[in-house]
C-alpha cells in the first residue's frame, strides 16, 4: 500500500492556477523586455551646480576619466584613455551601476568646445544607450556646471518601470554625484592651483571580464 498523501482536487485547483498565473507572468515580462519601442524615448536627467573653480579647471577635471569615479556614485571604473581631458573621437570603457543595472559602457566623445562643452555618446553591447552632455557657464570666480545625461528606452518594460522605479534611481544618484562633485572642489578651495592637484579618493583597478583587468594600472575605480 502506498504511504504517499495526495490532495484533494478541491486542494489541487488554487495551486495548480497560482502555478499558471506566475508562469503567465514571468512570460509576459520576458516578452515585454523583448520587444522594441515602436517609437524613440529618451529621458534627460539635469544636474546642475555651482563650483568654486575657474570653467578651465572644471572642464580639464570632468572630462578625464579616471575622475568619474571620485564623484559619481554611478561609475565604479574606467578604462582605455582615462588620465586627461578627451577630445573628440576619443573612447574609453566605463563600469557602471545605474538604478541597480550593472554593466560596461564604451563612450566616444562626440563634441568637445572646451571650457564649455563636451558630449560623450554610448553604447552597452554594441547598442546605443544613451549620452551625456557638459556645459560651463562662468559665474563670478566660479563655474556653472550642467551635467545632461540621456539615457533611451529600449524596449517596452523599460517603459512600464522607468517612471516608478528606474527613473527617480537615476536623479538621485545624479544629485548625488552633484553634490559630491561640489564637495572635490570645495576641498581644493580658496587655493585652486589646477585640476591636477585636486584630491584623490580612489585607488587602481580594472574593470572585470576586460583583456586587461590583469593590469592594475589601467584603469581606476572609485570608493
């Protein structure tokens, strides 16, 4: 005689549809992240602050690389051409989590008008993602700082979560990184002698799964 207990239909049903409800479920997501906009999204996320320092000094110290992770909580690491001011056509590889998205960006720089713009493009796995852009306005003995950063939608549960959860993750970290970059200059202030002898905060890295994260001194992460 067998020992095993088996349900009573009445017991099977809910189970057996709540089994069904989540399969359904996990399918419709999956078939939303699948699926591309029919039409072109992008959102703009604006940050902007007001540094103690000369627009040239900002403008050498935002657009090297190897400084981003100092300031924005967004960027863990950079990599390739990281240890000065990018001009255009330049490229670099970027580490990043944004609203808890982990992955590797590769920026090209696109416009550079020093000391008052610069616009970097980029792509995650060899598709447009999105793009950030500077602008410095001189103000008194400091500098306005804009930060745009573009990011696009790419697919239709991006859409459903972006305005309850991806966005409002993405503007508070870009507060975030604001603040923290005010912070960098206000350490160095009153005696700003150049973007090079701002302080350091991070230590050497490289960036994980790379051809070159054996080589320590290629790339540089934040803390």
């Amino acid at each position: 005689m067998s020992n095993s207990i088996r349900l009573p239909v009445r017991e099977r049903a809910p189970m057996k549809r709540a089994f069904l409800f989540l399969l359904g479920a996990v399918a419709i997501v999956a078939l939303l992240s699948l699926l591309p906009l029919p039409f072109e999204r992008t959102t703009h996320v604006v940050s902007v602050v007001t540094l103690r320092a000369p627009p040239q000094v900002v403008y050498d110290y935002a657009t090297t690389p190897a400084n981003w992770p100092k300031w924005h909580p967004a960027s863990l690491a950079v990599q390739g051409a990281t240890d000065h001011p990018l001009k255009v056509g330049e490229e670099v590889a970027e580490e990043f989590r944004l609203a808890g998205r982990h992955g590797i960006l590769h920026w090209k720089v696109v416009e550079a008008n020093p000391p008052f713009e610069w616009r970097i493009e980029g792509e995650v796995n060899r598709r447009p993602s999105g793009e950030v852009r500077y602008k410095l306005t001189p103000n008194g003995t400091g500098t306005r700082f804009e930060r745009d950063f573009i990011y696009r939608t790419p697919n239709l549960l991006f859409l459903i979560l972006d305005p309850v959860f991806i966005g409002p993750r993405v503007r508070a970290e870009a507060k975030q990184g604001a603040k923290q970059l005010e912070a960098v200059f206000e350490a160095l202030a009153p005696g700003m002698p150049s973007a090079s002898s701002l302080p350091s905060i991070s230590s050497t890295t490289a960036i994980p799964g790379t051809a070159s994260a054996a080589a320590s001194g290629d790339v540089d992460k934040g803390q």
